[in-house]
C-alpha cells in the first residue's frame, strides 16, 4: 500500500491513554488497541495537518539523540505508513 504522507492527520475517534513511557491509542471504529512508544507517540502527536515530515524529522532530532546520519524521513514515514494501515489516519492533508 504506498500512502502519500504529506501532512497526517490523525482520526478524531480515537481515545488515547499515557502509561508511563508509552501510549495507548483505541480506535473506536475498530475496536482496536494499539501501544505507542515514545517515539511513535510523537510522531501521532505531530499529526495534525500542520507537520510536514520536515517539521516531524526536526522535532524528533530535537527531543532524541539521532546519529546525524540516520534516515529520520524513512522512519517517519515508515510509522505513519503504519498508522495508515491501521485507519488511525483521515485524509491526508498535502500542500
């Protein structure tokens, strides 16, 4: 499945709980659990239809420690493919 990941935004109906260092998301729709660690938790929280994969990539170099040359994008993309799949997603927003 190629989704083009622009600007996520994240589906509305979906009931979202901190536990210690990881989050669980609930999607009603589907009447699933989904366990997020830190980083992927950052990653939902940045869709928004405001971060670019740019702005996720800077956030996230921002708050962890990532060797300079680590594919942060492929990352992002890899995670917000998932979420996709998932249907944790609406439309994708694109500008």
């Amino acid at each position: 499945m190629v989704v083009k990941l622009l600007r996520p935004i994240r589906k509305s109906n979906i009931m979202v709980k901190d536990i210690g260092d990881e989050t669980l998301i609930y999607s009603l729709e589907q009447e699933k659990v989904h366990v997020l660690n830190p980083t992927a938790r950052l990653i939902w929280k940045l869709c928004d239809g405001q971060h670019s994969l740019a702005d996720m990539e800077e956030v996230l170099r921002s708050r962890f420690v990532i060797a300079t040359d680590h594919d942060v994008i492929d990352d992002v993309k890899q995670t917000l493919r998932i979420f996709a799949t998932q249907g944790l997603l609406q439309q994708i927003a694109s500008q």
